[in-house]
C-alpha cells in the first residue's frame, strides 16, 4: 500500500529528476560510496536485524546493509523510476530486499515494525520534517536507532554550489534555493534539527558533524553539471547555444577541485544519531 505523496517533490522526483538519478547511478554510487560504508558500520555495531532506508534512491545503500550485515532490508522512495531500478538492483544482485514506492512522512508502516531507521541524503525533502520523523519513530521499536546521513551548510559543501554560482548569471530560470524549504540543505541548521527530532519523539539526539573525502572521475564532470541539481533541470529549458555556453562555463568552475583525472572534494555531513524511546 502507498500513500498520497508530496505533489511538488513527487513530480520533480518522478520526472526529470529521479530519471536523472537513475542514469547516474553507478557514478553516484561509486562517489558515496565513503558515506554508504559509514551507514553500514553503524547497522553493523548496532545489530540491526531489520532496517528501514529511506530515500533510498536506486537502492545502493539498502543492497548494501542487506549484503554485509544479514538484516531484512526494505526500501523506500517518492520517485518511482528509482524504486524500479532499485528492484532491478536487487532482482541482479538475488538479495530479498524490498522496496516501496511511498512518501515516508505518510506511509503507515507497522508500528515497532524497525530496530533501525537510515539515510543517505534521503530525509532533507519532507513537506513537514516533524509528521516525517514522527512517523519514522513510530515505526521503530523501543529503543530502537536513527542514523541518517544529510548536508550541513552549503557553505561547507562549495563542490554542491559551484554550478549554481557559475550558471546564474547565464540562467534566468534557475530555480533559486531557499532556506529551510524541502531540498539538499534543508536539515542544515544544527539546532532547528535537534530540536525537530525532539518533537517527533526522539531520544538520546547527538548530532555530530562528518567530513568525508570523496573522488569522482573527471570525465564525469560535465555529465554530472549537465544533468543533475538545479542546473540540469534549468538547463532542459534552454536552446542548445546557451546550454553549451552554460556547461562550458560552469566546467571552469569546477577546476579548482580537479586533480588530474579525478575531481575530489569534502562531503560535509551531519550524522543524525538517536534513539526511539
């Protein structure tokens, strides 16, 4: 059963979006692929026999739990091009994960149904974090654990920014961010995020900051520019001459993170860490 899902985030995610993603995907998976093992620790020190991953995308770091820790796994997604590559993911690998396609701020899941909640960068879109994460309690047994991975400031993250900074002045329709709404840096702020899981029910919050080193092939810059973010999506409104003139332009920005055949940067991170009362 799926429930009503956020129509904004649904029709960006299940469009252009999660279409986008999926093509990435073995890119974005190997580029994460330092915060996925993070995830995975934690399942792992924990004990977790049965696992919620939310946001899960094309279903890498739930496979992932899945295959190195033994627990029951399941999937869940707004984006259903996603949910369907993550079943084919999983159908390839032969794990028995299972995936929903499903807005986790609404989903009635079962009550205590969860020894652990995870993300890798999939709770920063919720309409309403507090009916979100409430929800997500809910679904996790007494004492039971929350570890999810987001964004901190976009100024601790300049790689996240660059294209934007570049592309602005080229790019009348690029959708501008704004604080606090549903997007990457929505659980930036320290102090409105402990105090948001207070009120949804959490216990023990310790939210401590992650920086962590990651490669991606510099071939690979100017697909992802191109394609992923505020500027892929700005960019399929545009003539060809003004696309090329904007890919041209950001790739220059992004120079100072390229070190030969590789792009690197710092992923910096909050790791949301409680405990369900």
């Amino acid at each position: 059963m799926t429930t009503p899902l956020d129509n904004d985030q649904s029709a960006r995610w299940n469009g252009a979006s999660g279409n986008a993603w999926v093509d990435a995907q073995d890119l974005i998976a190997q580029v994460m692929r330092p915060l996925q093992d993070i995830l995975v620790t934690l399942a792992r020190d924990t004990g977790a026999r049965d696992v919620l991953d939310v946001g899960c995308g094309t279903g890498g770091t739930t496979l992932a739990l899945a295959r190195e820790t033994g627990a029951h796994c399941t999937g869940v997604d707004i984006a259903e091009p996603m949910i369907a590559a993550a079943r084919a993911n999983a159908e390839r690998a032969g794990l028995p994960v299972d995936f929903i396609r499903a807005d986790a701020q609404t989903q009635p899941f079962e009550a205590a149904a969860y020894d652990l909640i995870t993300s890798r960068f999939g709770v920063m879109f919720f309409a309403d974090p507090v009916a979100a994460f409430t929800n997500l309690c809910r679904a996790t047994r007494p004492g039971g654990r929350l570890g999810c991975i987001v964004w901190r400031d976009p100024e601790a993250n300049p790689f996240f920014t660059a294209a934007e900074r570049a592309a602005a002045p080229l790019l009348s329709n690029l959708e501008p961010r704004i604080p606090g709404s549903p997007g990457q840096f929505a659980l930036a702020d320290h102090d409105h995020v402990a105090g948001m899981l207070a009120a949804s029910g959490w216990a023990d919050i310790d939210i401590r900051p992650l920086d962590v080193d990651c490669v991606m092939p510099e071939p690979a810059l100017v697909g992802y520019l191109s394609r992923l973010g505020p500027v892929g999506l700005a960019l399929l409104e545009v003539d060809e001459t003004t696309r090329q003139r904007v890919i041209e332009t950001v790739r220059a920005a992004f120079e100072p993170f390229v070190h030969g055949d590789e792009a690197r940067f710092t992923a910096a991170c909050w790791l949301l860490d409680a405990r369900a009362p």
